[in-house]
C-alpha cells in the first residue's frame, strides 16, 4: 500500500485531502461501523470485541500518520508499543457510536476499548434489526389529518355554518386555524431542538418549563384525550341513531349549489336552541360567537399526533414540523371551502335543522358517510384511549409524582393499569351523553396545551441560550406570545367559568407538584431565565456599595472552625436556626462553608461527598442558602483565601458567622486561640462584620417561643449592625414576644441623661422601639475593690490572671532559652502586661454588668473588641472567655466600615 493513500473505497464518493490522501466518507453499512455497533457493551477486555491483533482477514491498524501500520509481532517499526492520537488526551482510541445516545439522555452502557497487550480482533456481524419506522407521510400528515377532521366536522359544521352565517364560520375557522397553526409552528421550533422520548406535548412542556409545569399541563392533556374519547363515541351514537335512507339527491330545503342561498347564508342569526340544538323561542340554549368557537375547536385539535409518535419516526426533526403544519394548513383550507360549500347548497333552516347534512349531500348515497362517520370517530376514539394512556404512563415514568406510581410500565410495554382508568374516565363523560357539553371541556384541556407549548417556544425564543438551536428557522418569539395569547383569548371567550375551573385546576396540581413532586432538573427554561436574571442584576448592582435602605444580610456561616463534631455531621445543628434568624421572611441567602484540610488533588472527591452532605443539612433545616467546600493546606489558610474570593461584585458575603470555641481549654485545643483571632483579624482586614455566636446548643428553633427581653450592650458604633440584628430577630416567632432594652456603656463622668435622649430619638428616627438605660462605669483602669464584684466573677478574674502569667512567662522562657525575640503562634508579639491586665478588667466589668442586668434576657448581643495588635492570640482567648462567663445565650458582634441602616425614607 503506497504511503500516500488510505483505503476505504474508490469511485466519486471518494475525496482527496492533503498530501493527495484520498479518503471516501463513512457510511451507515461500512464494515467499521457495522463492527463497532455489533460489539457487545458489556464486553470485557478478552472477549473478542475490539480490534487490536492484526490477523488475516481482518482490518490493519493505523499508525499516528493515518497509514497503515506494521503488526509488532512482525517486528514493525513501531515496536511492541503503538500509540493512539486520541489517548494522549485521555480518550479511549475506538469510539463507540453508540456513546452517542448519552448525550440525549438515553442509557447506554459503555463499551470497553482496546489497551495495550490485549489479544482481541474484530467479528464482522450484523448490526440488530430494529422497528420498522415511519415518514412524514405516514407518521405525521395522516395521523394529524385524522385527528383533527373529527365528528365536529361531520355532523355540527354545517349547522355552525347555519347559526353563525358565512361571514362568522369563516372568522371562526381563521380564528382557530391561525391559533393551530402558531403553535404548530412552536411545536415545530422544539421538537426540532434536540431528541425527543415518549410524552409527546408533555416532554416538550416539561423540558422547556419545568417539572411542575410539565406535569400539570400534561395531566390537564391526558384528561382532555380521556374526554375526547367520549366525545367520538357520543358522535358515532348521535350519527347512528339519526342515520335514515334516503332515495334522493336533493330533499327538506338543500338547494344546490346557489346564490341565493348564499347571500342569505351570509350573515349571522344567532338564536335560541332546544337542548338538540333544534331552533326554538322557548329554547333554554343561546348561541352566539363565543359559544361556536366552544363547539368548533375541537375540529382543530389534533396536532399532537405526529409528536405523540416521535419513537415510531425516521426523522423526526424533519417529519414532525413539515406533517404537522402541512396538516393544519390542509385541514384549516379544507374548513374554509366546507363554509363556502355548505353555505351555498342549503336553506338556513336547513343547515340547522339537519345535523347530518354532509350524508344528505352525499353522492351515490347517504349510507356511505354514514359509516364512514361511525367507523372514522370510533376509530379516534380507540387513538385517544390508547393515546392518552401513554401519556400518563411517559408523566409516571419521569417519577415526579409518586401518587402516579401505579401507572408506571417499563420500556416497550403496554400501559394496562393507565388504559383501565381511561376507560373509567371516558365511561363516565359518556353517561352525561351530551355531546355539546362535553366538546368546551375538551377545548379548555386542548388550548391549555398548546398555551404551553407556545409560552415554551416564546421562553426559549427570547432567552436564545446556547442549547437552543432548533432545525426549523421559521419561528419567532412574538409568534409563539401571540399563539399563547390566542389561547388564553378564545378560553375566555367561550366561557370565563370553564377558564377559570380550568387553570384552577391546573394551578392546583402545580401546587401539588411542586410540594410533593421529586425535585428533577431537566434544564429547563425557567432555570435559564433565573440564570440570565441574575447576571442582568448583578451586572445592575456595580460594584459600588449598596445603600442602607436595600442592605441585606449575606451571612458566611463557617460550619467547622473548630472541627470538634462527629466526621459525619457537617454543621452544627442548631446554626442553621440562627442563619434563618438574620434573615426578614426568610428573604437572603446563607454561604454555608467548610474547609477540608490536605492537598486539593488528592481529596477533591472527599470535597463533592462533604458538599453533598452539606447540601442535604441545608436542605433539611429549610434554610435558603448554598453550600461550599474549599480544600486547602490548613483551616487559617482556607478561610484566608475564602474571606477574600467568595462570592460576585456585591453579592459577596458581608457577614462571617461562626460559633464560640468554648472547649478549647477543656479539650486542651491549643491552636484554638491563633485560629480565632486569625480570622476575626481577616474579616476586619477583608471589611466584613462578625457575629460569634456563644451557646449555640441553646439557640431556639422556630417553634420554641421566647420571653423577656432581647439586650443590646452598646459600646461602640457599628453601623447600625447590631440595631438591625435585634429587629431582625424580632420578625421570627420564635422572639416576636420579646420586648429590646439597649444599655450604652459610657464613662462615669457623661452626661447620662443627654446621652438618653440622643439614643431614643436616633431609635426613633429609625422606626425602632426599645428601652434605653445608661450605665456609668467607673475608669477601666481602676482595680477591683473588696466587694465590688460576686465572688465567682473575681474567682474567674484571678483565675484568667494566673493563666495568662504563667503563659507569659513561657514564652518568655522560650524565647530567652532559644535567643529568639518574644513569639507567640509564629510571630513577634509585643507584651505589654499592664494592658493585658487593663483588658481583663474591662472585660470582667463588663461581665458583671451583664449578669446584673441581663441575666433573665432572652439572648444578649454585646459589641465584640477587637484583637490588640501585635498581643499574642492566648491572652485575647482569655479576656473573651472572661466576657462570656455564666452567659447562656450570647452574640458578640462587630460591624464593618458602613452602615447598614438609615434615617431617610
């Protein structure tokens, strides 16, 4: 074989490409294609399915070139090795055509490729028979045509045509034609967009809207097709109880075809009817536009039959957009002349007393369409109970609702327990046994359909994502918002009370759906539109901060900083509650973090698993918010890169929430103390607030209510943080019964009175009710005096002195001992013991001021000081363990540098 050719075929299919290569293409009957989908999916790497060993007969391998390649056991040039373009990017060398169905959501088990040193060849075989499938003739136009030329066609179209006049029957047909045909052509535009599955309308509806949208819409199909049943056996009684001989051509006022007859068929004469439609003063029936439009839809209906059989189609993205819309235009011209015609060959009184015109106009004989009536409408009976029994097997396959697991059938079979309550269905509409009553219930479920159908195309239309590339062009988004809105117009007018019942309908089984349903992500539009809202409204935000009239709380909820909870658990129990307690109705969004320590290559499946988990626990506790984890080389370092990256222009998290450490001692958790201080020290640099959280376990959930008072110890501003917090927490049930003191720490020469005053008109600038106290504290570097504070707070205080002496001089020993400067937690401190003890003081003051007032409250919130610059991390630990002593219920919080509430409207 010369170097520069491949073989695959000679003759005018044949084409050259570089080099003079000539290549033919690939064609659905060549030996390849046959061989790769006659292999076997399950086959392992000894089973003879792939091609690797080059024996006789069969096909020679390839070399990196394109050229034929040597057999190794030949001694080839290649050697014992030959390599594969497509495996130097992780690709197995032979791809299955049959991995192809993956992409349109089919299952397919994967086929096992050839690796090096396996001894396997090629079977030639042939590939497996499949059903025989249908075109666009067979498949689509003739079930569409018989569909939708109906009963109402036959024996009600020419008494519509005597009622409404020829000028009424001909805005009727256009009417309804034009609303078929817009949403055929929406039909058209997303059966043509990707594959489709069983469920006809259904797939289509709920993949482009939704689960519950699909499956409210769906169910509203299934019972119109249930209805419809009876209505084509209604149609065959009425035909064959009113079918009588007739010798004559033309009888009882049919004149032929004449212009007088037509001119006085021109105009409309609306009047009374008896219950079978017979014209009667007395009658208790009053026709008029609205009414007919009611009765004649149903003669337009039937579009969805050729995508009810998109399984049995060739082609299906060419079959279902030319039989469909050339069916609607058939029948809606056909329509159009039948109103010409019938208008022409009878009397008014004819046309409405004759229900069976059609068959007294025949030719030879009346007999003829007689029969063909009965046989044509139980034959569209028989299509909609085999019909609509698929669809509610294709809505309970999806296993959205299990209500519907009862209807469930697997692939291939037939839908028994579906056909049996269709059949209950359409026997129980056939004992009403009034065919014009029946005919607006199956209009409402039909144009409830097809305004789904068209508000699908109109969503994907006007979001033009990158999936949506339907193969039919001819489609616009404002056709498919005019063919819904025809919709919605003719149900409301032909009756406003079967409109109503049936959204209401509809809307309830939405509610159910949504409620009850399994959740199912199908890629829908809507997701799209949430997708593409919410970029138009971050992009609108800018990056500039928000005003304090439209703040909002994003709290960053870290779930382990401590990592003191089972492996298992992956939040606290109880922070779930409190993310939802800084939220007002609910409306916010929670970042629920967790880091996982070690290398992100080795542990990024250990991240998906936690994040899963995590997700669940949100899920569980009802709490809107995401979940995240960040695998990093240590807690601090992750948290670090956290505080800095998450989240998107201004929807960055502008809280950090997390519990207090309040084991580290106890435990012995000695890097507690750099780690806390660490990361309050990064939220002040990153301008983040922070809410600490002390006695978490105690934190009530939405059912257990709360008395008392909710405190606020104010003691320096924060924005306005702490204020909101309170409010907030007022909104939930949980605390709506509690009444807001807040104490201003001031110092013992402040004018206490003034300062009471300029407080409670700033709350009530803010539309805020609280009591206010002023607490006048003596010098915070005064010491404690005999009897001044309870015994256990000085025990506390003496205690948390002896600690941070001792700790002192440790490290001063070490570093003496090491000739290093004083370090603590890695880095330089600088110790000045008499602030330290300044700090344990104030903290112990206000402690006790704490205890006297607030002991009874409901939850305390005090403003959290910040870390002294350059002191070590442990002597910080101490004063905030002395802060929180004997305190059940606490929230530490520290604003950031803006506010978060205003004065202004």
């Amino acid at each position: 074989m010369d170097n520069g050719d491949l073989e695959g075929g000679g003759g005018d299919l044949a084409f050259h490409g570089k080099g003079g290569r000539k290549y033919s293409p690939v064609g659905a009957h060549d030996r390849a294609v046959l061989e790769m989908s006659s292999m076997d999916p399950g086959s392992s790497s000894d089973s003879k399915s792939c091609v690797r060993k080059n024996n006789a007969g069969t096909l020679g391998s390839l070399d990196s070139d394109g050229r034929e390649g040597s057999n190794p056991e030949n001694g080839g040039a290649n050697g014992p090795y030959q390599e594969h373009k497509l495996e130097l990017f992780g690709f197995d060398s032979l791809v299955s055509i049959l991995g192809l169905k993956s992409m349109t959501g089919e299952q397919a088990p994967a086929l096992s490729s050839p690796r090096d040193g396996e001894d396997v060849s090629i079977t030639s075989g042939q590939p497996k028979p499949s059903a025989v499938k249908m075109g666009t003739m067979m498949g689509v136009f003739v079930p569409c045509l018989q569909s939708i030329l109906g009963i109402i066609y036959y024996i009600r179209f020419s008494w519509i045509v005597g009622m409404g006049g020829i000028g009424d029957a001909l805005l009727l047909v256009s009417l309804c034609g034009l609303c078929t045909f817009l949403t055929g052509i929406s039909l058209s535009a997303i059966a043509t967009n990707g594959a489709m599955k069983g469920g006809g309308p259904y797939y289509l509806i709920g993949r482009a809207l939704g689960p519950e949208v699909g499956v409210s819409i769906g169910l509203c199909f299934f019972l119109g097709n249930a209805v419809a049943g009876a209505l084509y056996v209604l149609g065959a009684v009425e035909t064959f109880l009113k079918a009588l001989p007739s010798a004559g051509i033309f009888t009882a006022g049919v004149t032929g075809l004449s212009l007088e007859s037509f001119k006085d068929n021109w105009s409309s004469d609306y009047k009374n009817t008896n219950s079978a439609g017979i014209p009667d003063a007395e009658g208790n029936v009053h026709w008029n536009f609205h009414a007919l439009v009611g009765l004649f839809f149903p003669a337009v209906t039937g579009i969805m039959a050729g995508s009810n059989r998109s399984a049995s189609l060739k082609d299906t993205q060419r079959s279902i957009p030319i039989g469909t819309l050339a069916a609607t235009l058939t029948t809606t011209g056909l329509y159009l002349v039948s109103v010409l015609l019938f208008g022409a060959v009878a009397t008014r009184d004819k046309l409405l007393t004759d229900r069976l015109l059609t068959a007294t106009i025949a030719w030879p004989f009346p007999a003829i369409i007689h029969i063909g009536i009965i046989l044509s409408t139980l034959g569209a009976a028989l299509q909609s109970l085999t019909g609509a029994p698929r669809l509610l097997a294709a809505i309970s396959n999806d296993d959205i609702l299990p209500v519907l697991n009862y209807f469930k059938v697997a692939e291939g079979s037939e839908p028994y327990m579906a056909t049996l309550f269709t059949a209950f269905i359409c026997m129980g509409c056939v004992i009403i046994g009034n065919l014009d009553l029946i005919t607006p219930t199956v209009t409402m479920f039909f144009l409830l359909c097809y305004s789904g159908v068209n508000l699908s195309c109109f969503l994907l239309d006007l979001l033009d994502a990158p999936s949506w590339r339907p193969r039919w062009k001819f489609h616009h988004w404002s056709f498919s918002l005019l063919g819904a809105s025809l919709c919605i117009v003719i149900m409301f007018l032909i009756s406003w009370s079967f409109t109503v019942v049936s959204l209401a309908l509809a809307s309830l089984i939405y509610y159910y759906v949504s409620i009850k349903g399994k959740a199912g992500d199908w890629g829908d539009g809507f997701k799209s539109a949430y997708f593409q809202l919410a970029l138009r409204s971050l992009r609108s935000l800018g990056a500039n901060q928000v005003h304090p009239k439209n703040w909002y709380p994003i709290p960053l909820i870290f779930c382990r900083p401590w990592g003191k909870l089972p492996e298992n658990v992956p939040c606290h129990p109880k922070l779930a509650d409190f993310a939802n307690c800084m939220k007002k109705k609910g409306r916010g969004m929670s970042i629920f973090i967790n880091i996982l320590d070690g290398d992100y290559h080795e542990r990024a499946e250990d991240a998906k698993a936690a994040c899963k988990q995590l997700d669940t626990y949100i899920n569980y506790k009802n709490c809107e918010g995401v979940a995240e984890i960040v695998v990093a080389p240590n807690m601090s370092e992750g948290f670090r890169g956290v505080v800095q990256t998450m989240g998107l222009g201004n929807l960055k998290p502008n809280i950090v929430v997390m519990r207090y450490p309040e084991i580290w001692r106890r435990e012995n958790l000695k890097e507690i103390p750099g780690r806390f201080v660490g990361i309050i020290n990064d939220c002040i640099v990153a301008n983040k607030a922070v809410v600490i959280v002390k006695g978490l376990d105690e934190w009530p959930n939405e059912y257990q209510r709360q008395y008392g008072t909710i405190d606020l110890y104010w003691i320096v501003r924060d924005g306005g943080l702490m204020l909101l917090l309170s409010q907030l927490l007022l909104t939930k049930e949980s605390f709506e019964s509690c009444k807001i003191q807040v104490f201003c720490i001031a110092e013992e020469d402040t004018d206490a009175e003034g300062l009471k005053a300029d407080v409670k008109k700033f709350l009530y600038d803010l539309r805020m009710q609280a009591e206010v106290f002023v607490i006048a504290i003596k010098s915070w570097d005064v010491q404690p005096e005999n009897g001044s504070q309870p015994d256990e707070s000085k025990e506390a205080f003496t205690a948390a002195q002896q600690r941070v002496a001792d700790y002192l001089a440790e490290i001063k020993e070490t570093a003496k001992k090491e000739g290093t400067p004083l370090m603590a937690d890695g880095k330089p401190v600088i110790v000045n013991e008499q602030q330290v003890e300044k700090f344990l003081y104030t903290t112990l003051k206000l402690n006790s001021t704490i205890l006297r007032y607030s002991r009874m409250a409901a939850v305390v919130l005090v403003s959290l000081p910040p870390p002294p610059v350059s002191h070590p991390a442990y002597c910080y630990m101490e004063c905030m363990d002395l802060l929180v002593d004997n305190l059940p219920r606490l929230l530490m919080v520290r604003g950031y540098r803006r506010d978060v509430v205003t004065l202004f409207t």
